[in-house]
C-alpha cells in the first residue's frame, strides 16, 4: 500500500484494486484506531481523516500498514432489484464503444449481481461493482450539465444510479423511478456498502419495485423529525431575507457510508463564538447570512450575538430610534426592535445567535443545510417565522470577542496548502504556477466550492494526459483541478468523493478564512510541504 498526503489531518492510502480497498476498510472498522475519525472509501483508495492530537501522522501511517490485505469482504443479505427503461441518451454510443447490439448492452447489464462497493459523490449514490467483464468504459469527456434523478450510468468498471437531478458525466444508459435517496424512510441511502444489486428490465412500465429482505419494511418518518424539538418561543419575522439564509451547525460527521458530507457552518469559528456570547453551547445551530440586506422584527425579549462578516448592524426600536449595534457582543432586543444587516466591508457571511438556541428539527442528527445534498431545513425566505427555545436557568453572556481580520474584494488573501494526494498529475509548470500565480473568486463560487480564474492554466504531466483519475475521496479545503486547469476550491457543502486530481488541500487553521472570500477577491496559495511523492 501507498500512502499519500491529504491535508494535516488526512492521509489517503493507496491500494493495489478495488478488494484490497473494501478488506483494509472492513478491517479498519471492525478493529478502530483510536483517533481516525472517518474513512471514505472509494475504487483504489481510502481517505482517512484524523485527530493529530489522538494519534501522530506517522503512528497512523504504521498502524494501517500492518493490517492484512486480504480478508474477505461480507456481503449483507439484501438483494434490491431495480427496474430499468432502457432508453438513455448514451446507449447506443455504449454499444458502438463495446462493438455489440443495444440489445446485448441490456443482456449484459441485467445479466450480473452487482455489489456496493461503497457510496459518494451525493448522498444515495452507489458505486456498484461486478457487473459484465466488458463493461470498462469512459467517462463523457464533457460531463452534461443535468442529468435525470434515477438515470443509471455506467463509468469505468462500475454501474451507478444518480440519486437526485445533477451534474454528471456517466454514460447513461437507462432510467429508474426507484427512489435511491429518502429522507422519509429510516435509512435514506436505499443502496448501503454490502448490499447485492440487480437490475431488471422495467418495459417503459414505472414503480416495478421488488426488494427481498429479511428486513424489507423499513419504518418511516417524516422528513426532519428524526429527532423531536421542545415547544418552541416566536423569536424573529423576517422582514427581508439575504440573499442566502440558512440554519447552520457544526455539521453531520459519520455519515459518509450514506454518501453524505460534514457540511456546517462555513466560518465555524464566527458560530462557535456567537453561541459563546449569547451562553449557549457551541454546537447549537444559528443562522448563517450570506451578503447583507437581512431584516428582522423581533416579537419578545431575546438576548442575540452577529459574528463574521464586518458591516454595518442597525437596530431600530419600537419607537423609530435607529442606532448601531456592535458585531462580536451580547445584544439585548425586546418586541418591536428590528434588526437590519449592512453589506459586508469584509468577508460575506455572518452569523446569528440566540440565547437558548433556535427551535429547528434535526436531520441525520444535524440542523445544518447542505445545498449540494439538499439535506437539512430550507433556506430561511421572506415571511417566515424564527422560533427558538428557551434559554436555561443560569445562562451566562460571554465577554466581546476581538473579531478577526477578514478578506475583501480585490484584496489578496493568503491561503496556506498542503501539496497532494495528485500534484503529480500536473505538470511541473502547474506546480510552479500554482502558487506563483493570483486566482480571482469568480461569480460562480457558493457553498459548494469556489470556482478560481487564473491567467495561466493548469497543465496535466505529459505521463498523465488522456487519463483518468478513478473517483476518489475528497474533503472540505481540495483543490481540484478540472480538464480545462482552472481550480475549483471546495468548500462546506462539498462532493464526497470526486474524479479530477486535486493538487492541495487548505490547512485545517484556514478553512474558516476560505468560507468567508467574497467574490472578486484573489487567491495566492502559499505550500507549506513540497511536492510530495508520497509519505
């Protein structure tokens, strides 16, 4: 096995195939190393994140090399069959690539017992292998912009299903309307690592469902109430929204066998400290606001803290007296005070605390909202109603904190990398003009990731041009680098595993920094490892 750099907290480890993967995963969770803290599994790597304070780079490194290779994966006793219409757009080019009829490319697809290997790129999608020995084909080298929820693909030696309407580049063969992702029952992710999949042939007819299962009736609940909340106190009207408002938390960790990300708070050292001055502890959620123009009318007494972004803060009374309020510091508002956020002077999001926490259903554990898996309460809109619950006895008010220096537009902002796992998929120019050069924050960067502009591109290694990188794990701070070589940053509500090489990560101590970059600004990436060859 080979290990390479990941960030100061991840390592990827590197395997042989797609068996010696799945064993050293089925090892490293039947017998846990104290301090991993999540492990992402993809076709010939596992991405292993960490607590460098439970246990050293190098111990780990050790510890994961002595494991044996070559256990036996088990199989879960579930065999879910999905119905297909085979009339997918890319069908009949599957055909021509394998040199045989459209009818032989369904005979072969519903021919074989697949198995999921393991889940990523979105919540509810399933990489399945051990399909027809002959299925070995390309990804489109232009990924459509959106394909179908259900549409199901093939790419590389694998066979999958999007879950939800996006983005993709799999050759789409067919279509199901076999829900794969669902909130309302118990285990959303229909396909779960172990399970046996087999495809059958729906004629053009909808809803062929059969699942055999010794637990095949799963229980259901409603979407957001897998966890119950206490009575509620009416807190806010929202006179006017920003132009994204979201409940936020510190985010759903473990949940990557489900395909599903962290996500949290983009600046989770503005949330922590909010909760902090109004005395609440810090994993309660608030309410993350993006950009300025938010109003809100307050309908009874409330103590509230605004971290993040700096820009101005107004409060208007009752009685029309208008006067600043200051951001980083307890706020005690009564019924009728409103409360108006400014435009942003630096960085772009804010955040809103109040004592005793607001009243918001979890999801998955976590009231944070991931736009890229659509998990978590919707976005906060004109005319909705903020709850929050009441606060308890002895609540203390934290003192003013010192706000930090933010970015703003057209400012340079520093980021500090750690070079790999795939630096050496560019070329040594790339390497160079990576950190030598600016990136500017274009217009199409959310929670999801910052798309970057440079002036100069970056260029594949000769060794790697025309190849492709089977889908690895990413986190929160990979830079990857798309064919077009003009990086993408992600961020909060990033992908869990993705398929171009990604040259660095940001440090961990950076991330916040990163979530608060406005449009407009530039990007200088600053190395503090060289060029890794591996560890």
């Amino acid at each position: 096995m080979r290990f390479l750099p990941v960030n100061l907290d991840a390592l990827m480890v590197e395997l042989p195939d797609l068996q010696q993967t799945l064993a050293l995963q089925a090892s490293l969770r039947a017998e846990p190393i104290a301090g991993i803290e999540d492990i992402v599994p993809a076709a010939r790597t596992l991405l292993v994140r960490f607590r460098p304070g439970a246990i050293a780079q190098r111990e780990l490194i050790s510890a994961i090399g002595r494991r044996r290779l070559d256990a036996k994966v088990e199989q879960s006793g579930t065999l879910i069959e999905i119905p297909v219409r085979y009339d997918g757009e890319d069908l009949a080019e599957v055909a021509d690539l394998l040199k045989i009829s459209v009818e032989e490319v369904i005979r072969r697809h519903t021919g074989s017992d697949y198995t999921v290997a393991f889940t990523g790129f979105a919540p509810g999608f399933a990489y399945l292998s051990g399909g027809h020995p002959s299925f070995d084909l390309p990804r489109r080298a232009t990924p459509r912009p959106r394909l179908a929820a259900g549409s199901v693909g093939l790419a590389g030696h694998f066979s999958a299903v999007y879950p939800q309407a996006s983005p993709g580049g799999w050759q789409i063969i067919g279509v199901t309307d076999l829900p794969m992702w669902d909130l309302a029952r118990e285990r959303p992710a229909l396909l779960q690592p172990g399970d046996r999949v087999r495809f059958v042939e729906a004629s053009g007819r909808k809803d062929q469902t059969r699942k055999r299962d010794a637990s095949a009736s799963l229980p259901r609940l409603a979407q957001g109430q897998d966890e119950g909340i206490p009575s509620s106190i009416p807190l806010f009207d929202v006179v006017k929204p920003s132009p994204q408002m979201l409940f936020q938390d510190l985010g759903r960790p473990g949940q990557a066998r489900q395909g599903v990300s962290v996500s949290g708070a983009m600046d989770r050292a503005a949330l922590r400290s909010a909760n902090r001055l109004v005395g609440n502890p810090s994993p309660l959620p608030g309410i993350e606001i993006a950009y300025g123009g938010c109003e809100l009318l307050c309908l009874g007494e409330t103590v509230v803290a605004v971290t993040g972004a700096e820009g101005p803060l107004t409060l208007t009374t009752a009685g029309g007296s208008a006067y600043p309020v200051p951001r980083y510091a307890a706020i005690a508002l009564t019924a009728g005070d409103r409360l108006h956020f400014g435009e942003p002077q630096a960085g772009m999001r804010s955040y809103l605390a109040v004592r005793g926490g607001f009243a918001v259903a979890p999801v998955l554990g976590s009231a944070a909202t991931d736009t890229l898996a659509q998990i978590g309460p919707p976005a906060i809109a004109v005319g909705g109603r903020l709850s929050g619950l009441a606060p308890p006895p002895g609540a203390v008010t934290g003192l003013p904190d010192v706000p930090p220096t933010l970015p703003k537009p057209g400012d340079p902002v520093i980021l500090d990398v750690v070079m790999g796992p795939r630096s050496d998929w560019l070329s040594k120019q790339a390497l160079e003009d990576f950190a030598a050069q600016s990136w500017s924050v274009t217009p199409q960067s959310n929670r999801i990731g910052i798309r970057l502009a440079g002036e100069r591109a970056l260029k594949r290694a000769p060794a790697s041009e025309g190849k492709e990188l089977p889908s690895e794990g990413t986190i929160q701070g990979s830079i990857q680098v798309p064919p077009l070589g003009q990086p993408v940053l992600f961020l909060a509500d990033h992908p869990l595993t993705g398929g171009y090489p990604v040259i660095a990560a940001v440090a961990p101590y950076h991330l916040d920094r990163a979530g608060q970059i406005p449009i407009g600004a530039q990007i200088r990436f600053r190395p503090i490892t060289q060029f890794p060859g591996g560890l």
